[in-house]
C-alpha cells in the first residue's frame, strides 16, 4: 500500500516538481552573487564548497524558498485525496486509518529526502556552471569553524543534512496535519507563512527567539559554535546562543514531529470522511 501512495503522489504532481526545479536554479544563481557579501574578502576567488554551505543558511533561500517550495511540494497529500470520493475507496482497502496516516508521513520523509538532494544538485550544477574551483582558500563561517573543530567536510555535510532533512521532516508533518483539521491545503501554505514572518524577525532582531523557530533553525550559519564566526553576530547574545547547536535543533524538530503526529494520530480517527468530499 506504501507503494501504491507514492506511485500515486508522483503521477499527479510531477509537474509541480519539474516547476520548481528553474525557481531553485535561479535562486541559486541569485545566491552565487548574494551569499558570498557577507564572507568573502574582496579580490578572493569563491570557492565551490563555500557557495554551497553558505547558500544553504542564506535567508533568502533557508527562509523563504526552500520550505514555501517544498510545502507547495506536499501541502494536498492528504486532502488531494478527498475529491470525488476517493478517500473512502483507499479506507476501505487498508487495515484502518492510521496506516493511512503512518503512509502519508512515510511520503513525507521520501520527499523531504529527494527535496535536499535536488537543492544540493542545483548547487553544484549552478557552481560548475560559473566554473567555481574545487579547491581553494575558505572563508565560508560555517567551514573554519568545522576545521578549527577538527571536523572534516564530510562531517560537517552529515550535520548540514540532518539539519536539513528532520527540519523539512517536521514542517511536512506539521503542513499534512494542518491540512487535515482544516480540510483544506491552503491553510498549511498560510501556516508557513507565518512561520516564515516569525523566523525572520527571529533571523534579523531577536535572535533568542531562533530556539522556537521552525523554519529559522534550518540555517546552520546560525547555530554555535558558527554563530561566533558571524562578524554581524550581537556578542550579547552569545553567552545565550551556546545553548543553541545543531544537537539542539535536531532533537526540537524530532519534537515536534512527534507532537504532530499524535495530534494527527488523533484527528484521522475522528475525521468524517463522508462530510469533506
């Protein structure tokens, strides 16, 4: 049946991932240009592991373009399904609404996978394409902070991509259960919105409020110890940003994936199926 669910979710929405592939290739030329202002000494060649790192804790893109593009990615999963009586007929071949539920999370995670790798792709494409070198002088924040730690790329890639992946994991949940309560996709797309508006208050003026943030805490840059690396970073908060690692940020969004699970758990069972078609 899990099969069944994505071979079904990618042949009605295939086109929607083919009409965000040319929106992330221009934000990552735009990123080409705009990322490297806040690092890179003037006269000095930008790298392409710099582009890429940098670009993905860019508030452009970790704010706005990333999760606004992947919610409209999933945002109907559940309730695509309402139309013309089709949830009725999937309900009646499954053992009972949870497993209904348990598949659509199961998408989620696909997705989300698929989601970064596509975003990390376009980077990489968009940085041979402008022929940045492989190797090079770093001054990419997050980098130096990783080698001065002893940490290698390939670490600090697997921290970068938890971050990434558990974060959209969380947004998805979230959008697939607001979609349900409110027995409409469009409410999950005001739902990021909102979000975007108090991450990025968050990102610019209250930096203590990054903790409870769920898009905000997908920008690595953000996180101690890179943080310190931030020539634009208050020292005020610094002593309260210690707290604030990636560690931190990846057990608050398994958090609050669980919540909306339970929460969703809870509303399938009660949701009358008959009344939303």
């Amino acid at each position: 049946m899990n099969y069944f669910f994505i071979k079904q979710y990618f042949s009605l929405r295939w086109k929607r991932w083919l009409t965000i592939i040319p929106i992330i290739f221009f934000s990552a030329v735009l990123l080409k240009y705009l990322a490297p202002i806040d690092f890179l000494p003037a006269n000095k060649t930008l790298i392409l592991k710099d582009y890429m790192f940098e670009s993905l804790s860019y508030p452009f893109y970790i704010l706005f373009v990333a999760p606004l593009l992947y919610c409209y990615l999933i945002y109907d999963i559940a309730t695509k399904d309402y139309e013309g009586g089709y949830i009725t007929f999937i309900i009646s071949r499954i053992e009972n609404r949870v497993s209904y539920f348990i598949s659509k999370i199961l998408l989620i995670i696909i997705t989300a996978n698929i989601y970064f790798f596509m975003n990390l792709f376009v980077l990489i494409i968009v940085g041979l394409i402008f022929r940045l070198p492989l190797q090079g002088e770093c001054y990419s924040p997050i980098l130096k902070t990783s080698y001065k730690l002893g940490l290698n790329i390939y670490s600090i890639f697997l921290i970068q991509y938890g971050i990434y992946f558990i974060g959209l994991i969380a947004i998805g949940i979230s959008v697939l259960v607001i979609s349900l309560l409110f027995n409409n996709g469009i409410y999950s797309m005001i739902f990021i919105v909102m979000c975007f508006i108090q991450s990025r208050e968050a990102f610019f003026n209250n930096h203590k409020n990054l903790k409870w943030s769920l898009i905000g805490q997908l920008a690595l840059s953000k996180h101690y110890p890179f943080c310190f690396s931030d020539s634009q970073v208050d020292p005020s908060y610094l002593s309260y940003m210690i707290g604030y690692t990636a560690y931190y940020s990846i057990k608050f969004y398994i958090a609050i994936s669980l919540i909306a699970f339970l929460v969703g758990m809870l509303c399938i069972n009660k949701i009358n199926f008959n009344k939303k078609m």
